[in-house]
C-alpha cells in the first residue's frame, strides 16, 4: 500500500515537474524575448554621434575596385555622414559569367539583395556539419566501395529578388553560372552589437589577393589613400602566416602552402573560372518545394517557437521581388513586400530587416516615418521625387532619385516618395529585425486615428476641412494617383 502511494507520490510529481518545466521554459522565453527587444533598441548606442544632418545626398559610390571577372563598388562610411549617422555601409557587387567572388568574411552582419542575374551562394559556419556530399562509384581504401569524393556545408541557389543575411563573422562566396551578370547589393550594419571593433568595415579574405586600394574617385582623397596604403597586394588572411608552418597545419608542401597565400595571384577578389565548375547542389525548384512543403508540415507559415532552428539550421534566403508575395497591394499604385524576424527568422539574429517596393506610373507611397530604425533605399529601377523632413521646418532631401543611387533616411524622419513616369522600384534596409513604421496619412495613418475636434483646433479649420484630412484617402500604404495629379497630367 505504501509502495503503491509512493508511485503515486512519483507520478504527481512528474507531472507537476513538466509543468513546472513548461512553465519555466516559457518564462525563459519571455524574458529573452524581452532582452532581445532591449538589445535591438540599445545596439545602436554605440554608433550615436551627434547626427546633425540638415541636408542628406543621394549618395552614389566613393570607390570602384576592377578585378579579373567583376567590379565591386562601395559606399564608405568615413565619406558620408549620413551613413557614419546611421552606422552603416554598402557594397554592390557585379560578377560576369563563370566568376567567382572569393570566400570572405566582415566584422559586422550584412543583409544583402540579388538586382539581377542567377547564380550559387555558399556560406560556411564554423562547428555546423557537412550535409552536401558527392560519392564517387568506383572502389576505394581497403574495404572498397563508395568513398566520399567531396563535403561541404549547404549551398543556395540565388536569382533575382532574393534577399539574403549573413551574420558577423560568418564566411561566404558566390559564383555566377547564368548568362549574364550576377549584381547585387550588400548593406552592412557597423553599428550592430556583433561588431567588437570600432565602426569601421573589415573585410577579409580566405583567398586571393584582393586590391583594396580603391580605383577612382571619392572625398578625401589623401585620408583614403593613407588608410588602403597598406600595400596594394593586401593579401588575405593566410598570407601573414609563415609557409612553413602553414605547410605543418595542413599538412601539406611548402608550394601548396604558397598558393594558399596567393602571394603571386593578380586577379582581385573576382576570379573567373576556367574550368566546370562542379559543386553539388539541388536544383532550386526543388529546393523551394521542399521547404515549402516543410512549412506546411509544420502549419505555422514558417514561424517557429524559437527552438527549431539553430545557427546551422537557419534559412538565410528569402525571395522578396515575385509580386505574388506582396504585403500590400493597389492596382492604381504599386505594391510593397516586407521582409523581417517573422517570415526569415535569421533577420532577427542580425537584426536586420527589408522592403521592396514597386510605384507604377505617379504612384505614391504614403508619408511615413521609421519608429525604431534607419531606413536605407536603393533604386533599383525607374525614377522618382523623394521628400524628406525632419526636426526642423526645411526638407532635408527634396530632389529626383535614379537607378543606383543610395538614400538614408534616418529614424524618425518622415519620407514621401513619389514615381515619375517611367515607375520607381527601390529596396530598403532597416537596422531592425522588425521595423515598425508610423504612417501619416491614408487608412491606417496617424492622422485618421486623431479626433476631428483635435484636428480642428490643432490646425484651425473647419470640421469638413478636418473630416477630408481623415476621410478622403482610403488606401492603405500605397495611393493611386489623386485627382489633383491626373488634372495636372491631362493639362
């Protein structure tokens, strides 16, 4: 009877205990829940300067660097401050067919976005495990059989209107296998918590010997030439090793360990492929079926509770361009689609976030402002006019925008963009893995949600005055031409 309570005693306590470790791992979650959101509104800290900005330029790129098969170009921190206000910096790479950008790795995250082309994207995270493997069918080693001919960790196919984030640290490369040039832009955020160092960018290379002089232009010229004079053969990580000992490291000969260094490669950090090039990879429909399928399985449109995936298992892609995918949608205006933590959780790892955004012909896209992040744009396509205002009474930004030019919008300033004729695409970056905007006018707005009495008398004027600020926009984010715009186009 006493054994029998006893067992009884134990199962209670079981089950109390499964509780309890519910209860505990939910509390757990909460408070990290908690301390990321702390995280993501203090990270930035560091970076503050007294970000004075009275005017901001829409910046194209202070440096050109022209390798073998490519052109990277880069928009410096230290020449902008609008972008040192922001603690960021940009990068766009362009890879011609068959080259190959070397594996690197920065100090800092980075979020990056394919304008063009198709091509392989790998990265390499330290600790994860090989899970692509070739088997060659000849026999080999004493028990004969299938032996490994190559490992390596999970390459991605990239194309058009993919966005892909990378944390700090972690290595990558990209090779273009299509027919025409691979482009895409890279934002990375210097003033993220990952980033020990100070705020400036650190790229380094496993391979190659990369120029980093810069070829060209920009501000400041004897700054620049004193901060790249380190040698125009800069080399990369390996080359600062004794060969000898990096001969005893891989266990290879002293030649090997030469070329390792690169020390007499002159092709830059874009190397064209002579040869097949021939990694193993699933083809993309079948790739994009499979974690589809995968999402459904799991019935939660990708969310996860925060213990599914790991750093090695984490999806870094996601594509943002197919206006299927559109957020927000207005045949008049054009569409948006946004990209954070909840449909790519890594976002919330780098705390990094993204927009595309479409405006057909006079479309307008609705004065807004970024609550807890900047805003970085990049036109992708078309033209348009962009205001931007701040915390004084004169537009910080008025002027028409083109394809390749790069705006920052700094948080809490509010921005209206309008396309011109020929439509306006852009992408934006946000230094939060979930940015919130505030709108200023149209359904959702500010203004809509503010009383009539208030409006009146914050604004001296009729009750009717203040009903068609509230009421005469009925769309949502994106607007359609108004009737002022098509009078103005039909005179």
């Amino acid at each position: 009877m006493a054994s029998h309570s006893l067992h009884s005693l134990a199962l209670c306590f079981l089950f109390l205990s499964h509780g309890c470790f519910s209860q505990l791992l939910e509390q757990q979650q909460q408070q990290l829940r908690w301390h990321e959101l702390r995280g993501a509104q203090q990270h930035r800290l560091r970076a503050k300067t007294d970000c004075q900005i009275q005017r901001i330029n829409a910046l194209e790129p202070d440096h050109r660097i022209e390798a073998e098969a490519g052109l990277t170009e880069i928009w410096d921190q230290n020449n902008n401050e609008e972008l040192q206000c922001a603690g960021v910096a940009a990068v766009r790479h362009q890879i011609q067919p068959r080259g190959l950008l070397l594996p690197s790795y920065t100090n800092v995250p980075q979020i990056y976005y394919v304008i063009q082309g198709r091509g392989i994207q790998g990265t390499v995270i330290s600790g994860c495990a090989e899970t692509f493997e070739s088997v060659s069918q000849t026999g080999g080693g004493r028990e004969g059989g299938q032996r490994p001919r190559d490992r390596h960790q999970k390459i991605r196919q990239i194309r058009q209107g993919d966005v892909i984030a990378l944390p700090a640290g972690v290595a990558h490369w990209a090779y273009n296998n299509g027919e025409t040039p691979l482009v895409f832009v890279s934002l990375l955020d210097l003033a993220n918590d990952a980033n020990q160092l100070d705020l400036n960018f650190r790229k380094i290379y496993l391979a190659g010997n990369p120029l980093r002089r810069p070829q060209g232009g920009g501000r400041h010229e004897q700054e620049q030439h004193r901060r790249h004079s380190q040698a125009e053969n800069a080399g990369n990580v390996f080359s600062g090793f004794d060969d000898q000992t990096l001969a005893d490291i891989f266990n290879v000969d002293t030649e090997t360990a030469r070329r390792l260094q690169g020390q007499d490669d002159r092709r830059g950090n874009i190397v064209r492929v002579e040869r097949e090039f021939g990694v193993i990879s699933p083809q993309y429909q079948g790739e994009e079926e499979e974690r589809e399928r995968e999402e459904r399985r799991r019935g939660n449109n990708g969310t996860t509770n925060g213990l599914e995936e790991t750093l090695c298992t984490f999806r870094l892609k996601e594509n943002i361009g197919d206006p299927s995918k559109a957020d927000v949608y207005n045949p008049r205006g054009g569409r948006v689609s946004t990209l954070n933590s909840q449909n790519l959780p890594v976002l919330g790892w780098v705390r990094l976030s993204a927009e595309r955004g479409v405006l057909y012909r006079d479309g307008l896209m609705a004065p807004l402002w970024n609550i807890n992040a900047h805003s970085i744009i990049y036109i992708l396509q078309g033209s348009g006019r962009l205001q931007i205002v701040g915390n004084s009474d004169n537009s910080a930004f008025d002027n028409h925008v083109r394809e390749g030019q790069l705006i920052v919008v700094p948080q809490n300033f509010a921005v209206i963009k309008k396309a011109s004729d020929q439509g306006l695409e852009w992408i934006s970056f946000k230094t939060n893995g979930n940015a919130m905007t505030s709108q200023l006018a149209g359904r959702l707005s500010a203004i809509r949600n503010i009383p009539e009495e208030v409006l009146m008398n914050s604004y001296d004027i009729s009750r009717d005055e203040a009903r068609s600020l509230k009421y005469n926009r009925e769309e949502v984010t994106v607007f359609g031409p108004g009737s002022r715009s098509q009078r103005e186009r039909e005179a």
